[in-house]
C-alpha cells in the first residue's frame, strides 16, 4: 500500500494488521502467548495509531510501517510491564531479591520513554538474549521462559514441566547462569 496523507489513513490502517500480527507472533514465545495473545496486541496497536493519527509526521510508507511498529513495541512493553506487576503483587517484594530475577533488566529494554537510539540499542539487547536463550538446553528455556517472562511460580512451572520443583530451582539457576555468560 502507498502511504497517503488524507481522509483515508484511518480507514488503511487494518490493511497493516498481517504484517503488525507476524511481528508480534516473532517477538512473544510460544510460551507466553497464553498470557500476550498477538492479535490482541494488534488491535491495541491499530486502536492507538487510529487515535493518534494527527501525531504522524512522515510520508512514505515505509515511515508509517515503522510508526505502526514503534506503537506495536510500546504495546508489547506496556503488556510485559503488566504481567510482571501481576507478578509482584503475588510474590511480594520480600521473595524478589535484587539480582535473581531478569524482571528488571527485560523492563528496561522494553521502556517507553526513549530515544531511537536507545530503542536501536535495547533492541540489539532483546536480539542477543533472544539468542542467548536460543542456545540454552529446551528445558533451561522453557523453565526461564515460564518462570520469568510468564512469572509463575516455582510450583506452577514444576507442575507444567512435570519435574519437581528443586529440578525446576536448578533448570532455572543454570539457564540464568549460561546466559549471564553469553550476555557478557
């Protein structure tokens, strides 16, 4: 589609919801789309660009591609933040020791509030975890994955993978290990 500016802008906007649902698809594990369902965060994405339309100032196509996207991000940020919200009020601050939880680093790649170049370089962050963890064993994965970016609790995650949960403690540990490694 060629981008025009005029009446028509909100009306295109769904002609982008493949392309919005296929990046949203590759940015959320299998595992968490039981908690961020991607065409959920497609619509949420398309409802803020309709609504904000005026605030578009480029021209081409390929500038409203990477608005929609930017917006897509921010809604993946706000749909994380959340979850792991929810997470806190369940465990409390006493059992999150400072250090142990990828939480706090993930939230900061996934900040609002930013520059593009700070974008450009959380985005490098999000693709070396990405594929840091790619190299990690399934289980150590699926564990992290659970655990940390779903935020169940040991039990809930012990009770998914089958294993008992001091299996799950150690899967958790040494994939947080492994990629600590791999991160620096």
């Amino acid at each position: 589609m060629i981008w025009s500016n005029g009446a028509d802008q909100p009306r295109a906007l769904p002609l982008y919801a493949d392309e919005l649902r296929r990046m949203a698809r590759a940015r959320i594990s299998p595992e968490l789309r039981g908690i961020l369902d991607p065409s959920d965060l497609v619509q949420q994405t398309l409802l803020i660009a309709c609504a904000k339309i005026d605030q578009f100032r480029g021209t081409t196509n390929a500038e409203f591609r990477a608005w929609l996207r930017t917006i897509l991000r921010r809604a993946l940020g706000r749909a994380l933040r959340r979850s792991m919200d929810r997470r806190r009020e369940r465990i409390g601050p006493e059992e999150e020791r400072p250090g142990c939880s990828m939480a706090d680093p993930w939230m900061a790649m996934v900040a609002e509030d930013t520059s593009p170049s700070e974008s450009a370089g959380r985005a490098e962050e999000l693709r070396r975890l990405a594929a840091a963890m790619a190299l990690l064993p399934r289980d150590q994965r699926t564990a992290i994955e659970l655990h940390h970016f779903q935020s169940l609790s040991l039990a809930e995650v012990s009770a998914r993978m089958g294993r008992t949960p001091s299996s799950v403690a150690g899967l958790i540990f040494r994939g947080g290990r492994s990629l600590r490694r791999a991160l620096q």
